[in-house]
C-alpha cells in the first residue's frame, strides 16, 4: 500500500477554494473540466510555485487534493455538479450565490458534515481521511512497482484504448528517450504521428524531464505524450506548453489512474448505495 506523504504546510484549507473554484466555473463559461478548473483557480488565486509544487502523495499535488475536496463539498451542497465525463458546471444555486456573493464556507462544511454523521465542521480533516479512496492507493503502488516493460505495455493498452493506432513499444534498449510510437486519428480525417514516454516516478517530473523528451523526437513526429505515476511540477507544465516549441502532452498519475477506472483496465467497478435517511423519515406522520 502507497504510503501518504506528510501534510503540506504552506497549502491553504479545502475550504479556501470554494469561492475560486465557483469563480474559476463561471469564468469558463458555467462548465469546466479538472484541469481546466485547475488552471483557472491557480491563476485566479495567483498561488506561489513553492505551494502548486507540493505533493499530498506521490500521485496528486495537495492543490489538486484540496480543490478535489473543495468540489465534492460544493456539489454535496447543490452548487455545483458534474457529469460521467467528469466535467463540472455550476447549478442555479451555485451561479445565484456567486451573483449574490453569498457564499459561507462554514454553512458548506457544516451541510457535508450532518450528510456523513457528523455534528459540526471542525473534525473536516478526520472526514477528509476517513472517505479517502483506498483502491487508489492500491493501484498506485501496483503501478510504481511495475516492471518498467510491462509499464509500457500498460500505456500501449491504454492509448488503443483512447483511439490510437498502431500503437508500437519500442525495445527495451536503445529508444532514444521514446517508449513507444502511434497514431491518432480524429474523426477519421486528420492523423497524428504520436511518441509516448513513461515514467513510474514517486515524485514529480521537472522540466529538464519535458526537454530531454521533446529532444529525442524525430522530425515525423508530431505529437509527444509523457505518462507518468507520479506527477508535474509547475515549470514542467510551462514547459510542455511552450510557445514555439513542440507541445507535449501530459498524463499525470491521477488522470492515468483515472483513465484505467475509465475503460476498465484492471479495475473492476464495484457498485454500491447511499441510504437517503431524510427520504424514510419524511415517510413518518
């Protein structure tokens, strides 16, 4: 079982970002994914590198872990909601306490807690670890702990899976940095020739990580995808991103994570109930 790292310091609480993450939605239109969500708050927030960079455990920096927080209790609280494909948008409740600015973070805290059992907020931190899914935990350290050929076969299951072609792993030896080559077509016109790197790393993969890869392309190369357990630091993503250079694609270990839990790759859906109390005792004359 993946070990969590210590507790960040210099992260502020889960419930900092319910007003960024309310306002992040509404600046993306009233629907945002994760990452979108992410980019927007860190940049609404205007976080320091020392914070976005710190790590809640070998998978998830503690932003991301907190703002996850954040919107499980904003949608608890009918603010927010999200769909399968994990989008999120903002509910009439949600756009009408951002517009009235009425947005109480104790009154949200203290909504989830009476849900779960709980008589007041301030055991959140107990809550917290309490609902924290185990099964990633279980697969992250199956994942760290993976032969590195068989990782890349993971990543050869996962792409075809996304809608690559031709999806090869190169030889143990000797790859130049490049772990394997495909193609993507979308919507059966354009095509790209994509290279993928795959890193099991515990910790976070820097920028040095993104140039050395996006150096080992070859001119046929249009695309380069870097997989990874662990996750990126803030200049890594600037980095991938660069203008003028060649874009880099990036697959941290929460979205890996979440991709296998998506098409069912070695992960089994386990279905289960929430009892709605409120509903049998409204029975009750």
């Amino acid at each position: 079982m993946a070990k969590k790292q210590n507790t960040a310091k210099n992260c502020p609480p889960f419930h900092f970002f319910f007003i960024p993450t309310l306002k992040a939605l509404d600046e993306l239109g009233g629907s945002g994914s994760n990452e979108e969500i992410y980019k927007t708050v860190v940049s609404i927030s205007n976080l320091p590198t020392e914070v976005l960079d710190e790590m809640h455990s070998f998978t998830i920096t503690e932003v991301e872990y907190r703002l996850a927080w954040a919107r499980t209790y904003l949608k608890n609280f009918g603010a927010i909601e999200n769909s399968k494909h994990r989008v999120w948008s903002l509910t009439t409740k949600g756009a009408k306490m951002l517009k009235d600015n009425d947005i109480d973070a104790k009154e949200i805290c203290n909504f989830t807690a009476k849900k779960h059992g709980k008589s007041n907020a301030s055991s959140d931190e107990e809550l917290v670890a309490a609902e924290s899914v185990n099964w990633r935990d279980q697969i992250t350290d199956i994942l760290q702990h993976l032969d590195p050929y068989a990782f890349e076969r993971l990543a050869q299951r996962l792409l075809r899976e996304c809608g690559f072609s031709d999806v090869q792993v190169t030889k143990r030896s000797g790859d130049g940095g490049i772990d394997g080559t495909g193609k993507l077509r979308i919507q059966g016109i354009f095509s790209f020739n994509v290279a993928f790197q795959c890193k099991r790393y515990k910790g976070q993969v820097g920028a040095a990580e993104i140039r050395d890869f996006r150096g080992s392309l070859d001119t046929n190369i249009e695309k380069g995808v870097l997989i990874t357990t662990g996750a990126f630091t803030k200049a890594a993503k600037e980095e991938a991103s660069c203008p003028g250079k060649r874009l880099i694609d990036l697959m941290d270990g929460e979205e890996l994570i979440n991709k296998l839990a998506e098409y069912g790759i070695g992960l089994n859906e386990v279905k289960s109930y929430e009892v709605d109390e409120d509903f049998f005792n409204s029975l009750v004359e």
